[in-house]
C-alpha cells in the first residue's frame, strides 16, 4: 500500500504539470487559430467531428478501462483485447469513409466528403494505442503518460498552426485531429514496448467485453445527450452558427477536460486498488473530489464575470458574438466538477450497470432541454442545455453515491467549504470589476480582475474557511513529504 501511495504522489505532481502544460498549448492553439481561420473554418470541422464522436466513443469499446479495473489480467488477455480493438477501429474507419456523401447531403455541404474520410483513419491510429494506454495506466506510470501526452499535443499543434499560417484553412484543423492519435499511439508503443500476441478466445475475455461494452454503452447515451446540439445547429443554423458556439463550448470545456484528465487515470487506477478497503477508499474519494471542486469553482466565477475579456483576449474581436452563449454556459463548468468525478467511484467499484441507468435517464432530460432553446440558436441552446444540467445535478450525485459507502451529506461537506468561499470571493471581484472602466485594455482589465479573483478565494478559503492546513499538506507533495501521503491516500 505504501508503494501505491508513492505512486499516486508521483502520478499527480507528473499528471499536475503535465495538464497544466497542455491547458497552455490548447489555449495557446486555441488563440492563434481564432486569428488565423474564420468561424465557418470550424465549423466545418465540427459538422464531421458530431458523428466521428459518436464512432469514437466505439473505437475503445471500453476495454482500456477493462483492463485497468480488473484486479488479475493476463497478457494473451490483453493481446485478444488489442486486436478486438484493432478491428473496431478499422469498422469504425470504413464506417465513417461509408458515410461521409451522407454526412455531406445531411448538411448540404459536399466539401465534407474527404473531410470525413480523412477524420475516417484516426480510428485506426486511436484503437491500436488503446491497450498500451491500458498497461502503462495498471504499471501507474503516469509520469510517461504526461509526457506522451504533452509530445503528441505539441506536435499536432505545431501541424495545424503551420497549415493554418500557409492558408490551408479547415484541413489544418482536420490534419492536426488526425496527427494527434498516430502520434501518441506511435510514443505509446515506443514507451511500452510491449508487442501483441495473437488472438485467444479464453473466459477471461467474454467479462471483459461484458464490462466494456456496457460502459461503451454509457458513454454512446453520455455523449449524444452532451453533442446533439451541435448537430440541430449545423442542420438548421448554419456552419457559422456552429462555429460560434462551438468556440464558446470549447473553450468553456478546455480548463475542465484538462483537469478531469489529469484527475481520471490517477483516480481511476488508484481507487480500483483499494476498492476493497472501504474507509481508504472514502477518503481517497473525498480528498479528490474536495480538490478538484476547490480549483474549478474559481474557474466558474472568472467565466461568468469576466467573459467578454477573455473572449476578446483569447479569440479576438471578431469573435464578439461569442461572448453571451459562452457566459450562458458557464453553469455547465461546475456541474461538471460535481457530476465527473462520481464516474471515478461507480466505475472503480465496477457499477457500470447503474451508470448506464443514470445515462438514460440524464439523455432525454438535456436534449429536451436545448430542444426547446433551439428555435432561438445558439443562445437558446446554451440556456436550455445550462438550465438542464444545473436541475439535474443534485438528483444525479445522489443516486451514483447510493449504497457505496459514500452519502450525499458527505458530498455536501465537501463542496460547502469551498462553495461559500467562490461565492464571497465572486462578490468582491464584482465589485472591484465595476470599478474598472472600459477604457482599460482588455488583457489588464482581465489580469486585474482573475488576480482579485483568486485572492479573495484563497483567502476565503484557507483562513475563514480553515483549509490551509488541508491544502498545504497536497502542496507538500510536491516535494514527496509525507504529509500529502497522510492527505490523499491515508485512512
């Protein structure tokens, strides 16, 4: 268990920085490409990556998350894996390629066609990496994960800001989605060197494809329910309507998909380990849940005060439309840190069965949601689908924490602290952000304000609310002092 801790101390400090580097490159990317491409650029990209989204979920069939929740797995169980996955990707890729003169009638825009059958292989780069992501992730060898990670995002950046430069238009896009699999997959097989063996139908195998398909399934209802939208708004609204919006849900999601990722693998892996270990498993829970709350409440509040300087730093003035569908979806960034982090426990605890009843019930809610925002565009959709999740978010946290040990009260504890310390902090920014007139340049009106920001909730948070000490101790861990151990992972 000691070596456990070790190695979830080191798989967090590596995981930490390595996010924290990618949060940089995709916004770096993000603020480059806003200033070298036109919204219709993206979305065109976005009509296709809908449906390869769809397919994508497929392409793992859950067998990666098999493979690291099992407690024994064997390596011809993992080389059928492999080449099960092989296959569905390549399905998946002739699938996508099958469609794209469909794709293109469905929006009326026959420059789809070969952007479809190009987004059509990154199926087959994606499912031949799967199983080595699975083994480094079992070994906890997060630090060559990160560094795998930051790797391939760098050099599919790279790749799309030099085509953007060249005027390629939307292939840059279209090529840095399809460099970005084959690279990591390439860094993956040269990080694990380990090479498949051919297939064996063994027992072992049918639960976990049970598992994976199941989960599969989860994620298939997840992610309609979560894109949908963007295929009303590319039907019925136009590639500029869906350009607009979709810069505005990415980069709402950008900051979240960052930290949930960093958090996913580490609490993933090491949650499966001491499943077995009720009060271990508890506080490991709430240590995680508790510090990833603490860093995304910040991240809500500076969303919704300062959106229409960080769009126009970020995106740039033509982008000014951005600005009210992204401060409409704001709401969804906390949602997402109370809801996400619940797939660790009922995931880790092997529920995949009441995970798939949550999804169907979830599904229709959020599309009947933004359903109803649609005949207004993109900023009736973002109400529609903001207003849904924010409804939803309580009965969801607890029916995933029923029965497991874990109570609805022990979630609430932890999100008071750092929820009354954003809204105090929110309050004071506001005020300091009235104080500010527009004459300010965009970027010093927005530094000012994130610094007050943070400040008050920091201080908020440890002094009035008693958290130093908590906080400190993860801090601590950087330096591998034993108190990060007693933090995160200790009963």
């Amino acid at each position: 268990m000691k070596d456990l801790k070790h190695k979830v101390i080191r798989g967090g400090i590596a995981k930490a920085f390595s996010q924290a580097a990618s949060l940089i490159l995709r916004m770096g990317s993000l603020m480059v490409l806003a200033r070298l491409l036109v919204p219709k650029d993206f979305g065109l990209v976005g009509m296709v990556t809908a449906f390869t989204g769809v397919l994508n979920l497929f392409r793992d069939f859950g067998l990666s998350s098999a493979t690291v929740q099992r407690g024994n797995v064997t390596d011809d169980q993992i080389s059928t894996l492999f080449w099960i996955n092989i296959l569905v990707g390549s399905i998946l890729g002739l699938l996508l390629a099958g469609m794209s003169p469909f794709v293109a009638a469905f929006y009326h825009e026959p420059r789809l066609v070969w952007v479809s059958i190009i987004l059509a292989t990154s199926f087959i780069f994606n499912a031949a990496g799967v199983q080595h992501t699975a083994l480094l992730e079992r070994q906890m060898r997060f630090t060559a994960l990160a560094t795998i990670d930051l790797i391939s995002l760098a050099v599919s950046t790279a790749i799309g800001i030099g085509m953007a430069a060249t005027g390629f238009g939307y292939w840059s896009l279209v090529t840095a989605a399809v460099a970005l699999p084959l690279v990591t997959t390439f860094c993956l097989w040269l990080s694990t060197r380990w090479v498949p063996g051919r297939p064996r139908s063994q027992e072992g195998v049918h639960s976990l494809l049970r598992f994976g398909g199941t989960l599969t399934l989860g994620n298939v209802i997840v992610y309609l329910a979560y894109n949908l939208e963007k295929v009303l708004l590319g039907r019925f609204w136009g590639a500029d309507a869906l350009g607009l919006y979709g810069r505005a849900y990415q980069l709402i999601n950008l900051p979240t998909d960052n930290l949930n990722s960093a958090f996913w693998g580490l609490a993933f892996s090491g949650l499966s380990r001491v499943r077995d270990d009720a009060q271990k498993f508890k506080n490991y829970f709430l240590k995680g849940y508790s510090l990833l709350l603490a860093l995304t409440i910040p991240m809500t509040i500076a969303a919704a005060l300062f959106a229409p300087d960080l769009i126009l730093v970020v995106l740039g003035p033509r982008w000014k439309e951005v600005v009210p569908i992204f401060r409409l979806l704001t709401p969804t960034i906390l949602v997402f840190a109370l809801i996400n982090p619940l797939a660790w426990l009922i995931f880790s605890l092997g529920m995949v069965g009441r995970n798939l009843r949550i999804v169907a019930v979830l599904a229709p809610l959020v599309i009947a949601g933004y359903a109803i925002g649609l005949p207004y565009g993109p900023k009736g959709v973002a109400i529609g689908y903001s207003a849904m999740m924010t409804l939803w978010a309580l009965p969801h946290i607890a029916w995933c924490v029923h029965g497991t040990g874990i109570s609805l009260r022990d979630i609430l504890l932890t999100a008071t602290r750092p929820m009354v310390s954003g809204i105090v902090a929110a309050m004071i920014a506001f005020g300091v952000q009235l104080l500010l007139t527009q004459s300010w340049p965009h970027l010093a009106r927005l530094v000012v304000g994130v610094t007050v920001l943070l400040s008050a909730y920091v201080g908020v948070l440890f002094y009035v609310m008693g958290q130093k000490a908590v906080y400190w101790d993860l801090f601590q861990g950087l330096r591998g002092s034993s108190p990060v151990e007693r933090s995160l992972v200790s009963a």
